[in-house]
C-alpha cells in the first residue's frame, strides 16, 4: 500500500501552493492513502488531495482555520493531555479534567474538525498521527517516544518543525515529512549568518545616531535659559526628570524580525508499507531539482497485547 505523509503547507499564509514539481509527481490512481500532520489550512488543497488518493485522513494543526468534516475517517481516534483539550477549547477550562495518572486521556470531540491524534493501523503495524505542537519540547526525541508509547504505535509521523527527519529510536520509527510548501517556521531559529547580520546592522545605525543625538542635547553656552529650563536645572539631583541620559546609550535592540525565518527545505513522504516492513521515500525540493531518499524500516517491538 502507497501511503502519501505531508503537512505543514500554511497556504496561503506562508506559501502560495504546493511546489509544481511536486505535483508533477503525484499523480492521481497510484496513492492509495494520505496522512497529513495538519496546518493544510484551505478547502482548495483539501479538495486537491482528494483527486490525489480516495482516503485522506489529518489531526489538526495549531494554524488549521478550516478543515471539512469528511477529514473525519473510521481510524481510532486518540488522546490529548488535559492542557491541550483546555487549549483547544476554552469551554473545557473550568470542567474537572482527569488526574494525569494515565497516559491515555479521551481527545476533545469539536464539531467538524478532526481531533488532535489518530492512530491508523495497517495489518500489524499500528501508525500515529499528530502535529507535533502538543508534543514538548518540539522535535525532541524523547518526548516524541512518550508520546508513541502513549499511543502505543509502531510508527509515529509528526510535523510542526517544518524539517524532515526519520529514524529509530526504542524500536519504534519516528517520522516528520517536513513542510510540503518549504514554508518558513518559527520553531526553528533563523539562521546564524542571518542573526550576525541583523546585529551588525543594528549596531552599526545606533552608532550613527549617538553623535547626532548627543549633538542635539547639548545646549548652546551662549542660550539664555528661560523660566521651564531654569526650573528644570533647580530640581534635585535625585530627581527623574534631572536623570541624565548616557550619552552611549543605544537604543534598544528590537527582536529578529519575521523576515529572517527563512524558508524551509519543501518536502513529503511516500511510504509502501509491506507487512511488518515500510519502504520510505523522501522527496526534497532542492535548488530547484527533486531529490529521492530512501530508508527503510522493519518492525521488530513485539506487539501491543504486552509482550
């Protein structure tokens, strides 16, 4: 079976579509089933994955502004701690949650969008689905194995990063498909040479307006002070309006600004599951050209009756 892992398009807020070269590729009758990570965002891509395979199935993402209903599918639907259903739905803030004893807490029923996990399952292989923004801190492998050993799966696909990775840890397969549209993150830090610069640039026009400043705040010494500026030289020294300005301060340096998140590298995932056995295809957009990875994955944690 052909299972097509993307997420993370953020159209039209971040990207505008999905690579053409990527659609090139995927083609209609060859992809039995999509998994999305969420953050889809728009009813036009939804019903453009729906001539891509007959099955799509997504959780939802922490950007998601409409996802239809028919995202709903017969697969097991699975848990969020009680911070995340409170998140999710403020009218849930002031009912009694359950004591966090369990790993497993019912998700949040919200009227036509999806829950937050799935769990779908594949003969023996039982695979979870989530975002990833629920999963603390983001990325991290092990908070991601907590949360596969909550879900009790075999495979764990996650986004939220907006950077692909796949590998093994505690004999369970870990995988993020990336942002499918390269579309940039604010979980991953801009880049240094990005951060050097802005800091270089930054400095560089506070040390410009310093003489300029200074300049203009120094008063003539052949100016006669008038009554406000005679009252203002009387006050005492301790006051705040008497409080001299240093004459190299600068001013405060603003925050990287939105710019500098960079955009990320455009990918997906074509998963051929065979049994107990995935075969992983990565698809990554670089410098204009497809690149194919491929890595495999063979089951070997016994399965989920405690064995």
């Amino acid at each position: 079976m052909l299972v097509l892992v993307l997420g993370d398009l953020h159209v039209p807020h971040r990207s505008i579509d999905l690579p053409a070269k990527f659609k090139k590729l995927l083609v209609p009758g060859k992809i039995q089933q999509i998994l999305c990570t969420g953050n889809l965002s728009t009813k036009s891509l939804h019903d453009y994955l729906r001539t891509i395979a007959p099955e799509v199935i997504a959780v939802r993402g922490d950007m998601d502004e409409f996802i239809p209903p028919s995202f709903h599918s017969s697969t097991t639907t699975v848990v969020v701690p009680p911070s995340a259903q409170a998140a999710a739905d403020p009218s849930h803030a002031s009912a009694a949650q359950p004591a966090p004893t369990t790993a497993i807490i019912p998700a949040v029923s919200v009227p036509s969008q999806p829950p937050h996990a799935k769990v779908i399952t594949h003969g023996p292989l039982r695979i979870g689905l989530v975002h990833g923004h629920q999963i603390i801190p983001w990325g991290d492998i092990h908070a991601l194995g907590v949360a596969a050993r909550q879900l009790d799966v075999d495979i764990l696909i996650s986004g939220h990063t907006h950077v692909f990775e796949a590998f093994e840890h505690e004999g369970r397969f870990f995988v993020n498909p990336g942002s499918a549209t390269g579309a940039f993150s604010l979980v991953q830090p801009p880049p240094a040479a990005v951060v050097d610069a802005f800091n270089a640039a930054h400095a560089a026009s506070a040390s410009a307006a310093t003489p300029a400043a200074s300049a203009s705040a120094s008063p003539s010494h052949d100016a006669v002070p008038d009554n406000d500026t005679a009252a203002h030289d009387a006050q005492p020294a301790g006051s705040a309006a008497s409080s001299p300005t240093p004459q190299n301060a600068s001013p405060p340096k603003p925050a990287v600004p939105l710019s500098a998140f960079v955009e990320t590298t455009p990918s997906f995932v074509l998963m051929d599951i065979q049994g107990t056995s995935i075969v992983l295809y990565v698809y990554k957009l670089v410098d204009g050209e497809v690149k194919v990875e491929k890595m495999d994955y063979h089951k070997q944690r016994p399965s989920a009756l405690g064995l």
